[in-house]
C-alpha cells in the first residue's frame, strides 16, 4: 500500500536489462570520447588561431574516426546479424540508432578526408555529424522507457557533457604526451568541460526523489562508484586544472605543467568512463509493472 492508500500488486519486480552489454558501452565510450575530442580539437585550433594545428602531431587528427570506428565495431560483437546494420539506414526519420549510425557514416569519411585534405567546410561538416553523434546516444538511451533511470530528460545532456569531458581529457593527454605547447585555452577548455560534467552528474543523481529511481541509481552513489566518478574524475581534474591556471608561466614548455596536464585528462577520461559503464550495467534496471487497486 502506498502513501495514497492504495495498494500495489507486484506482476513483475525491477530487473536489470541483459539487452545492452559491454559492446554498448564500449561504442557509448569510445563514440563519444572520439567526437568529443574532434569538437574540442577543432575548438582549440579556433581559439589558438590555427597555431594549434600546425603544432599537433600526424596522428592527431586521425585519433577521432579511429576511436568512433571502434566503438561502432565494438557494436557488431553483440549484432545477431552484423551484415543488416545497412538496413539501419532505412529508419533514420524515426530511431536514434539510424541517427547515431548515420552520423558516424558522415564524421569518419569528412574527419578523415579534412586530415588529408584539409579544408573548412570539411571541417564543419565533421564537426556537425560529431554532434549529431553525441546527440544520438544521448537520446538513444533516453528512448529506452522501460529502462527507470534511463528514461529521464536530462540523459542527452548528460551524454553530450561526459562526451565532451572524456574528449577533453584526451586532448589534454596527447597534448601533453607530444609535449605541444600548454596553452592557457586549452586548459581553460578542459575546466569548463570537467566543471560542466560534474554539475550535470549531480543533477542528474537527484533528478528524482521516487523510489524506482532511488533503487536504480543506488550503484552509482556508492563509496567506489563516487571515488571513481565524482572524486578521481572531477575534482581531481578540476583541482590539477586550477593550479595549471594560477601557476605562472603556463605557456612556457616545462616538464611539471606536462604532468599535471596529462594526470588532469587521464583523470577525466576515467570520470566519463565510469559514468557510462555506471548508468548502462549498473544502473539500467527495468521498471516494475504492478496492479494498483
């Protein structure tokens, strides 16, 4: 009996979901990390006038397609069928799984030919179906209604910061890595990523106060889960990050602003993985159907 007086007759208890496995959340990680860190690279190249680009080594530009590649390959381990993915083409109107495939088809082929042939409308082309990819999954796992925690209109949003946070954290990690120049843009870059990231987490935790949803995201409220998220993949950053900011001589190329900087986008890159290996095996309980009478 609930708070109304009415009594509830469990048919079916909460389960969790066994439709979405690790192939899922290898495609949600590396998709999203990839097209984040094309949009933040791109970004970046903006903001440092194109000194950026002409810095960053071969491979850099070629990091994204390959990391959304894989993600999408990750996908035909768990097909039934891997051969019928062109039939997704067919219902891009209505399924965000069409969306997120179609814009995977753009993003790889432009990202690949503006490395090769550099060229601005390249460029914006790949950056829209790098959108157009983070948007997809974000709403995808929305879309799933029987799924509690899943089905709350804050998930695209939450997609799309821990898309940018964990693509963030990879530019900073090979920036540092190739040792280009640490340029005050880029760290402020990953700032707001990691800070943006943090607060739609949070809000997302305390989106609702009903018990399904309690129950569901219990997972991700616990001491590890909040170590590896909260803690290890914002605040960590967030702290390493300030002190990149307030340290004098940012720009100049030495060896302790290199370490805080990679330390800085590994932590990131953890925090977004965590988040999504969270909200789809732990979290992804179904609802319960009941009789109320």
């Amino acid at each position: 009996m609930d708070e109304q007086g009415v009594i509830n007759v469990e048919l079916i208890s909460p389960m969790k979901q066994k439709r979405w496995g690790w192939p899922a959340v290898a495609n949600f990680i590396l998709g999203g990390a990839g097209a984040g860190f094309y949009l933040l690279s791109f970004l970046t190249m903006i903001l440092e006038a194109g000194t950026f680009a002409l810095s960053e080594p071969a491979s850099f530009g070629l990091l994204a397609p390959v990391l959304v590649s894989l993600g999408f390959l990750a996908l035909t381990i768990e097909a039934v069928r891997p051969l019928r993915g062109r039939h997704l083409f067919r219902h891009v109107r209505h399924s965000w799984i069409s969306r997120e495939t179609l814009a995977g088809a753009i993003f790889v082929p432009a990202a690949v030919l503006d490395w090769l042939f550099p060229h601005p409308a390249l460029g914006v082309l790949a950056v829209a179906a790098a959108l157009g990819l983070m948007i997809s999954q974000g709403f995808i796992v929305y879309r799933a209604r029987a799924v509690t925690a899943w089905n709350v209109p804050i998930m695209p949003l939450l997609f799309m910061s821990s898309g940018l946070a964990s693509g963030g954290g990879l530019v900073l990690l090979v920036a540092a890595l190739d040792r280009l120049p640490l340029a005050r843009g880029l760290v402020v870059i990953g700032l707001i990523c990691v800070v943006l990231n943090l607060a739609v987490w949070l809000l997302y935790l305390r989106w609702s106060h009903a018990t399904p949803f309690r129950l569901a995201t219990d997972a991700l409220c616990r001491p590890i889960a909040v170590i590896l998220t909260a803690v290890l993949g914002h605040v960590v950053p967030l702290l390493l990050l300030l002190l990149l900011l307030i340290r004098p001589g940012v720009d100049a190329r030495v060896e302790l602003p290199h370490v805080v900087t990679a330390l800085s986008g590994l932590a990131m890159i953890v925090g977004g993985m965590s988040q999504k290996v969270g909200i789809i095996l732990a979290a992804g309980y179904t609802r319960e159907i009941a009789l109320r009478h």
